[in-house]
C-alpha cells in the first residue's frame, strides 16, 4: 500500500508538471486538471475497494504554507521603484473595491433570501470575493511584462486584503470605534514585526555558512506568519514586505544600513532562495488541489441547488471587474478574465466560525464558483492568444 501511494503522488505531480509546462499553449489552467486527476483517484480508490486514511486534516495545513509561499514568490518577482507607484495604486483599488461591493452585495442577498443575520451573511461571503494568487499568478507567466506585473500585485494584495477583511469582520462581535482602533493597532503592529523580522531574516541569509541554510530561513518565515496569525494579526503583510526586500536589494543598495547585509553577497543568495522557493511552492500547490480534487464528491459538484447562486456571483465577479478596469482605463483583455477563486477561497471558507456557517454556503457552491471562474479565465486566455496571433 504505501508503494503504491508513493508511486502514485509521484506519477499524479509529474503530470502536473507537464500540464505547467504545456498550459502556454493550452491556456488550460492547471487547477482544472489537478481538480480532475484528484477526483479521478478518488474514483478509482472507490471502485478498486481502497481504503484511505481521511486526509481531510491535511488539507489546510497544506493550503496555509501554500498561500505563504505563493505570495512569498509573487513578491520575490515584483520590482519595487518610484515608477512602479501608479500600477500598485491600480492594482490596490481593482483588488479592494469590487471586492467590497461583491462581498456586502452578496451578503445583502443571503441576508434577504436566506433570512441570515447581516454580520453572519457577510463572514460567508468575503472568502467568495477574493481573488486566488495560488491560480492568477501561475496563469500570467506568458503574458506581457506589464499585465503580469498587475496580475501579480493585483492578486497578492487581493489575498492580503480579503484574510485582513475576513478577520476583522470574523473576529469582532460589534464593529465600533474600539474594534476600528483595535484594528490599526493590529496593523501597525505586523508592519513593526515584519521590518524587524525582515532585517533579522536578511541578516540570517547573508551570515549562515553551513550548507543548509535555506530551509531554516523558509521555516522562520512559516513560524513567524503562524505566531503572527494567532493573534489576528495581518500575518501576509509579513511576507509582501519580506520579499519586496528581498526582490528590490538593488534598489536600496544606497543605503548605508544596507552595506551591513553585503548586499552583493545577499543578492546571489537571494537568487538560489528564490529558486528553491519556485520549487517548493510549485509541490506544495499541486499537493493542495489534489488533495481538494480527491476530497470533492460527484454530487457536490453537480449541485443544482448552489448552481444558480454561483452562476449569479461569477456574472457579478467579472461586471464588477470590467467597470473598475474600465474607470482605470485599463486594457479589458486578458486582464478582465483573470480573476480566479481557490486557494485562498477554501482557507477562508475552511476557518468561519462554526458559529457563524450558512447553508448557503457550503463546499458545493466553493467548487462551482472555482470552476466556474477558473474556465472564464481560460476563455479568456485562449480568446487573447488568439488575437494576438491574428
């Protein structure tokens, strides 16, 4: 049995593997398939008599170092000057407001239709309003220099922004001046703690001379983001800021207080940890949506019930998006299609409260609305291709 399992998660990430390698000319987004491949095995498991552990416990965990990395790769990537300002300020509001108006708009609707109180129906909604890095970023390495890089912020502070949302509404029960303050007070705090840990994780990697040195470091940043999150704090603020620093070291070489990382030094070390990253995150994604494709059911999927509701909300999802990228006079294609749900939406859905659950929402309508969203961008990609080739 364990060789069997062995062989099998081996033979499931070469394939996906290769679906990352040929996606460029297929514009299939590999979730698609590792939803697939996941499901399948567990179709095979089911008609063969296997009997599996419930590896359900798994899944969040290998979602929460996924999202880490993820963005902890995004950032690595960005460049980070006083040119780049006017794309980060469109990026920010593209990511914020449709993703305010969806979740209060979506809220107002469970709250009417579904007879939900307003706080209840809003927690439900956020995680269905924000855009997954995890598939966005991925999907984009084809695309021009300037649309990857707004895809990039755009999507990376669209998980930053929906996990601060999300907590805020979450984990306050009234929403007053003190929970505001409580609030900025929490925020100040993990921008302190991220400065702080930056430069001591900087110092770290310039200064460990033993072979490993890179797997302490990417184990401190999951510590560090896992400490940060018990106390509600904005842990991903912690790793954008982390790998802007490490991506942009040529940007503030002419800083004094820089010279004490050797920056030339840190810089060559910054490349091969940013390529153990690529690695590692890549692993770690393909594991988290298998393992979400093996846990869906058939009949979850085909759920008539939550199709209408997530049909609804992904029309909304991509109107929303045209209007904004319009208002910033912003190129519609590709960049209009790109606005997946998944990895971070199931993080999110996964930590509501038992409280504070709906009927309304429940897995069925999770993975309809990532499929769903996940074969918009796929259109969208392949449409885009195609204009380009004429």
């Amino acid at each position: 049995m364990t060789t069997a399992i062995i062989i099998t998660v081996c033979v499931l990430i070469l394939l996906a593997y290769i679906f990352d390698i040929t996606s460029s000319k297929t514009k299939v987004p590999s979730v698609i398939l590792l939803l697939l491949m996941g499901w399948l095995v567990k179709q095979v498991a089911l008609t063969t008599g296997l009997s599996l552990p419930n590896l359900s416990p798994i899944l969040p965990i290998l979602g929460t170092i996924g999202l880490i990395l993820i963005v902890l790769e995004g950032s690595l990537e960005l460049e980070l000057n006083a040119t780049k300002f006017p794309l980060i300020k469109k990026s920010f509001a593209v990511a914020l407001l449709p993703m305010l108006l969806l979740a209060f708009g979506a809220a107002g609707a469970f709250h009417f239709w579904g007879g939900i109180n307003f706080k209840d129906s809003l927690t439900n909604a956020i995680p269905l309003c924000v855009i997954s890095s995890a598939i966005a970023i991925p999907s984009v390495k084809n695309l021009m220099n300037h649309q990857k890089e707004f895809i990039i912020y755009e999507s990376s502070l669209s998980d930053i922004l929906g996990v601060i949302f999300f907590n805020f509404v979450a984990f306050n029960d009234s929403f007053g001046a003190g929970s505001i303050w409580y609030f900025f007070a929490q925020l100040m705090t993990i921008i302190i703690v991220s400065f702080l840990a930056t430069g001591g994780l900087s110092y770290l990697l310039s200064k460990i001379d033993h072979h490993i040195k890179f797997a302490p470091i990417i184990l401190l940043v999951i510590l560090i983001y896992n400490i940060s999150k018990i106390y509600h704090l904005p842990s991903l603020v912690f790793i954008l800021i982390f790998g802007l620093f490490l991506g942009n070291l040529d940007e503030i070489k002419r800083f004094k207080w820089i010279q004490r990382l050797k920056p030339d030094l840190l810089d060559r070390e910054v490349k091969k940890f940013k390529e153990i990253t690529i690695e590692a995150t890549f692993v770690i994604r393909v594991l988290f949506f298998l393992l979400f494709g093996y846990l869906m059911e058939t009949a979850e999927i085909l759920n008539l019930s939550t199709l209408g509701w997530a049909v609804g909300i992904v029309i909304n999802i991509f109107c929303l998006r045209a209007i904004l990228l319009k208002f910033y006079k912003m190129e519609l294609s590709p960049l209009l299609f790109i606005a997946p749900r998944g990895l971070i939406t199931i993080l999110l859905f996964l930590s509501i409260p038992a409280s504070q659950t709906i009927s309304l929402v429940n897995k069925s309508l999770i993975i309809q609305i990532i499929i769903l969203s996940a074969l918009v961008m796929m259109i969208g990609l392949m449409m885009g291709n195609k204009k380009e080739s004429e």
